[in-house]
C-alpha cells in the first residue's frame, strides 16, 4: 500500500510504501523501513470479523424507551414519515 506526500510549497508529489499495522488495537500506517512498534500486529493477518446476517434484537424495555421517546419527539416522527 502506498500514501502520498505532497509539498504544497513546491508541488512535489512522492509516493511512500507502507504496511498497516494494528498498534494497541488501532489501525496505524507504518512507512517501509521505520521500526514497528513491540506489540503491533500485520493487519492482513487479522482475521476479519464474523458477518451476522439478522435484525438487531432489542429488549422489552429497550423498546419502551424508545416508543416514550418517539412519543415524546412527535416531530421526529413525521420527519421519518416524508
């Protein structure tokens, strides 16, 4: 993977290679030939989450909250009826 760089003073553009590391959990670009921090994982290495392929469930009293709120904002409600 590449980013660029560009000097706005001069208009240089130059391109640099880096690898994407996950550094205490966090998506972080590191530039080719710089010194990866302890603990930093390839990013390509991470397996990629599991796709649940359902609605999001909601409790009871989650959904209560809810209908006081919409009940409480009517306005929200006629915006989502356009």
């Amino acid at each position: 993977m590449n980013r660029i760089e560009l000097n706005i003073k001069t208009g240089q553009r130059r391109e640099i290679q880096v690898s994407a590391y996950l550094v205490d959990g966090v998506w972080t670009l590191i530039d080719e030939g710089q010194p990866v921090p302890a603990g930093a994982v390839l990013a390509s290495t991470v397996p990629l989450p599991e796709v649940v392929d359902q609605p999001p469930k909601i409790t009871e009293a989650q959904a209560a909250k809810l209908i006081a709120f919409l009940k409480a904002n009517p306005d929200i409600v006629e915006a989502a009826q356009l």
